[in-house]
C-alpha cells in the first residue's frame, strides 16, 4: 500500500479535506488509513487539524467504500486525485464512485453523463495497472444535494479517428468500483487524415422516415436517413470514413440536432398512438416523464404509430406516457410496445474496405450501393441490393451513329416445309444436327418457305441444313443459310390494346425481367409491322405495366393486345438511340448471364457498314466496341 504524502492534503477545522499536492495519487483505501493515522495522533499539527480529540472522520465498509463522516468532506479537486473506490459523504447526499477501465494502453477515454461530455481529467490513462489490462482509474460524482445524476447511468466511449469506435453503458452505479470494458485497436478502413476526411462535403444525407428500395424488389423499404455517398468521386469506404469523422472525439458536426460526438443512432423503436392535431416535426427532440431523447424518424408525422429514438437522459417511456416534440409542440402516447435496439460503433456499422455492413435502420441512396452491401432497415431485416452492373457500347460517333442494343435472338430464312403447316409465333421449335430447342418470336411465311426469328432455350444454335419442328404446330421445314444474331423481338407480349390518343400505360402478359433497367426504351409491335419505340418511366412487375408518357395510338399507330400469344410483340431496347457521346451505356440488375445483340449504324457524313455484334451483361456487366468499316 502506498503512502499518503501528508503534504498533499489539508484539513481545515471545518471539516473541509482538499488536494494541496501536484501529481500524487491515492487509493480510497490510502485515503481512509491516513485519515485514521492522523485521528489518533495526540495533537493536531500543520494544516491537518486533526487528532486523538476529533470526532471520526471516516468509517471503511470495504477496501473500495469508504464513508467521511460529517462534517468531513472532499470537493471535486480532491477527488480527482483518489481512484479504486467510492467515497459517500454528505450523510450519502454526495457519492463519488470508482471507475475502472479494461482497455489498451493509450486509449483517450470519454465518459457521457447525463446527456453530455463529463468534465475529462483522465484523457488517454490514469492509475493504469498496464499488467492487468486496465488503463484507467478513477473516481466521478453521480449524486449530488441528495439527487442522483441521471439515476447513476453513464456511458464510456472511445471515438479516436483512426481507431476503432466502442462504448460501454453503465445503467446505474454501484458502490466500489464500476467497470467500463472497451476495445480500441487501429482500424485499418480509417487511415485516411482527418483533414482529407473534412473535406469531403459532397457526402449529404436526408434525415427522418426514408423508403427506399433496397433490395430491388418493387416494394421500398423504411431506413430512419437516406444518405448520398458521392459515387463514383467518393467510394463506400469514404463514406465510412466521414461517418466516422463525423461522430469523432472533438466533432463540431451536428447530425439530427445532436453533437456528432454524442450521436449514438437508434436506442429503441416506440409504437405511439392518441396523437393530437399538431404534426410532429420530421426530427426533433422528445420528452416524457422520466426521460428525454432525439426523435430520429416518425412514420407519419400527422398520425404517428411509430418513432425512433436515440434516448439521451432517464428511462425509455412505458405504456400511455405522453411524449412530446420540443420544437412541434406534438404530443402522442407510448402505446404497449418498446423495443430496445442494438447500437454500432461507430454508428454507421461496419466497413470491409469495399462494402458497408449496415447498422438498424441505416439507408442509402439506391445508386450508391452494390450486391456487397448490407443494409438492416427498420424492421430490422436484412436487405442486400440487387448487382446493378453496367453494359457500355464504345467507339460510337457523337450526333451520327444510331445504337440499338436488345435482347439476343436468332434470324434465318427456311424452306421445305412439311408436316402440318403452317408455324405458329410462340411455339416452341426443336432442332437436329445440331440439336436444340427455341422460341419462335418472329414468323414470315411465304408458303414453303419464309424467315424465323427465334429465342434460343436450350442446346446448340441451329446451322444450314438443320431440320425444324414445330412443337404445336407440327409444321417441319429446313434451315436455308447462314444463321445470323438479331434482335428477339417478342421478349414480352401486349396483353391490353393500345388505341387511344393518350395512353399511359404498357400491359403485358408476362412479368417484365427483374434484370430490366429502371427508366429506358421498349420497342411495341404495331399492327403494321412496325416496332415504336416509346419510353418508360417505371414498371411494376406485379401489375405486369410499364408507365409509359401520354402517347398516342390512334390508328394506323395502334397495337392489338390479347391473352396467351395473341398479344403483339415487345422487347425492352436497352440502348435505343442517336449517340450523345463517344460511348453509351445502360445499367440493370444482374440476376443471370443476359445475351444481347448490339447494332451500329451510320448514314451521315462519315457512313460506315452496319456494325452488329453479340455480348453479355455478366454479374461485372460488359461491354462491345464498335468496328467503324467505312461505307464512303
């Protein structure tokens, strides 16, 4: 046990014990023998007026709690200077309690109390016992004039830029020593400076109820923020990065109306009902009897049933306690149910170096997110986005070539036909030599003789010379030629006529692809022949229904519709345009491997030989140049 220095304490006659020393320490237990030490001493002497005469100054319980005995006292200074226990004085109207930390050398500790930053003399390590893992000793008052602080709750967190964020909630001390446990190791997804970081202003973020479609599905789901990562100038690790930067050790940033330092994310979901006519802002702060909090997002800020806290002081609300907005003046009642919810650190959740794993509720925009991203919405389910993966035609000249890339199929002309005549568009066909199965998405019938355009299912594309049969028709005919890549013109069929002035929308028989980009071009089969091409804005896969601009169909532009194969053809066209620039390109979600046809062409001033290729959108998308064959 170490010595008391005597000369770093004095005793005045009032009771008063105060820290007239420099950098000594003591244990509460030091503290307690040297007082007793002084107590049976025959005379008072120096600046410790205490002897033999004196009522007792202090009563030990254990090692670790020690009680002054009025009207002895320490203040605040004093206290700083003793560790490994609790001191209760004041008649136990004030207590300091001890405070230990496990955590690695050199960790800069910060202690949150009752909704704010404690006074921090501890910083990076004090009393350390390095041996036994424990980089901090000492002791903080949690009750004073007989109230406790924030009901004794405190969190230790460590939020060093660099470092790996962690925190530690004591929900209520006790006697002793209280023990915080933290990890702080270098975090190697945060090694850019933090003035680099702080320049990284384009990364923004929509605070309150967000619904996003995560997952692809057509169905959005709710995230309590919808942030903007800045792709492709800023990366997802970036984005990790400035979250961090945000919520570090001396930020000044505000997020949610909360200090970055103290903003923690989500603590609990509260199902609310009974609220009156005032609407609830989108974030603010709340109220209740026995709490305060940060309102993170609502589900109807008009007609609440659900909110999303971070709590900052007291305990979460119980059933039919009123909570009340601080800036709205709204108010709605705690309706049964609370859930408490798991917290990240830092807040944001997780980064690979390459992709974000998600804390609760944590949404991002939709363009910025890969298949390697996981985001957990506020339903606490796990959401993965689709693979959105890019398909890029090059080599194009800007303002003359004309670019049209569509799903693969095969042409060719036939002859010989037989068996039961005639084909049927939608039928199956079976090939031999080689052998393989189609589609027929396109049918000329000259008589005996015609073209095909076909969708190959399965086997090998068919070569002159191979036998076709028709599955339901029962027709046979005979390759005559080469067999060479074309559009499929039938990918989907029209199920609703198109004949009005001002039709809005496309209906097929068939869901459209899941891989189909989200805004683009579909080529509709005219009752002339002719395949119009009109753009979509949306679709929904449920309805079947591409949402189309009011166009017109008026005859000669209609297009018939029908059940089954009676419908005529469509085919999403994935690039279908005048090019704008040296390359074009589309994105969709990659589910399977898709066959495409490519097509260039160019009549103007700089003709050249129509170009048409093959390629694939593959799960790292793809790409096709161009072969500029001059036709001067």
């Amino acid at each position: 046990m170490a010595t008391v220095v005597t000369t770093d304490y004095s005793i005045a006659t009032n009771g008063d014990i105060r820290y007239t020393g420099t950098t000594t320490n003591n244990t509460v237990i030091e503290f307690h023998r040297w007082l007793g030490d002084l107590m049976d001493d025959a005379l008072a002497a120096g600046n410790d007026l205490l002897d033999i005469t004196d009522a007792t100054a202090s009563e030990r319980s254990t090692d670790n709690i020690i009680t002054l005995k009025a009207p002895f006292n320490i203040d605040d200074t004093l206290a700083q200077h003793l560790f490994d226990g609790s001191i209760i004085q004041n008649g136990g109207d004030e207590i300091y309690e001890g405070i230990l930390v496990f955590a690695a050398a050199g960790m800069y500790l910060e202690i949150v109390q009752n909704g704010a930053l404690a006074t921090n003399f501890w910083t990076t390590g004090l009393n350390a016992d390095a041996a036994n893992g424990i980089s901090h000793r000492f002791m903080l008052k949690v009750r004073t004039a007989g109230a406790d602080i924030d009901g004794r709750r405190l969190i230790g967190q460590t939020r060093e830029f660099g470092f790996t964020y962690s925190e530690f909630k004591i929900n209520g001390t006790a006697r002793g020593n209280n023990v915080l446990a933290l990890t702080y190791a270098t975090d190697l997804n945060n090694q850019t400076a933090a003035g680099t970081v702080a320049g990284w202003t384009t990364i923004t973020n929509t605070e309150g109820y967000r619904s996003i479609d995560v997952d692809g599905n057509a169905t959005p789901e709710n995230y309590y923020s919808e942030w903007n990562v800045d792709k492709p100038t800023r990366s997802i690790n970036d984005f990790y990065e400035r979250m961090k930067w945000l919520t570090r050790r001396g930020s000044a940033s505000t997020i949610y109306g909360l200090n970055g330092e103290l903003f923690r994310g989500i603590t609990h979901e509260i199902d609310v009902d009974g609220q009156g006519v005032t609407d609830f802002s989108t974030t603010e702060a709340v109220t209740w009897s026995g709490g305060t909090g940060q309102m993170l997002a609502v589900n109807d800020v008009n007609t609440a049933t659900k909110m999303w806290i971070q709590i900052k002081t007291g305990v979460a609300p119980t059933d039919n306690q009123t909570i009340t907005g601080a800036t709205s003046g709204a108010s709605a009642l705690m309706n049964v149910t609370i859930t408490e919810r798991t917290l990240s650190f830092p807040f944001i959740g997780a980064s690979t170096g390459s992709a974000i794993i998600s804390a609760y509720g944590v949404g991002i925009e939709t363009d910025d997110l890969t298949a390697s991203d996981k985001l957990t919405d506020l339903t606490n389910t796990l959401r993965v986005p689709p693979n959105n993966v890019t398909f890029t035609v090059s080599g194009l000249v800007s303002g003359e070539d004309r670019v049209l890339v569509a799903p693969l199929g095969r042409e060719f002309a036939w002859d010989t036909e037989g068996g039961t005549p005639p084909f049927q568009r939608g039928e199956n066909l079976s090939f031999t030599s080689p052998t393989g199965t189609a589609y027929l998405s396109f049918l000329r019938d000259d008589g005996t003789t015609g073209r095909m355009q076909i969708r190959m299912l399965t086997g090998t594309v068919p070569t002159d010379n191979s036998t076709i049969t028709g599955g339901t028709s029962g027709a046979t005919a005979i390759v005559n030629g080469a067999v060479v890549a074309s559009e499929d013109p039938r990918q989907l069929k029209l199920l609703t006529s198109l004949i009005g002035a001002a039709e809005t929308a496309v209906v097929c028989v068939d869901a459209m692809p899941t891989d189909t980009p989200t805004t683009g071009t579909i080529r509709i089969q005219l009752d002339t022949g002719i395949y119009r091409n009109v753009a979509y804005t949306s679709y929904n896969t449920g309805t079947k229904t591409f949402t189309i601009g009011s166009t017109s169909f008026i005859d000669p532009n209609d297009a018939t519709g029908g059940a089954a194969e009676a419908g005529n053809s469509i085919f999403i066209a994935y690039i279908d345009k005048l090019a704008a620039a040296t390359s074009e390109a589309f994105t969709g979600v990659y589910l399977a491997d898709r066959s495409l046809f490519i097509r260039v062409r160019d009549g103007a001033s700089t003709p050249i030989k129509t170009f048409e290729t093959t390629g694939t959108l593959g799960s790292a998308g793809g790409s096709a140049t161009a072969i500029r064959t001059s036709d001067a």
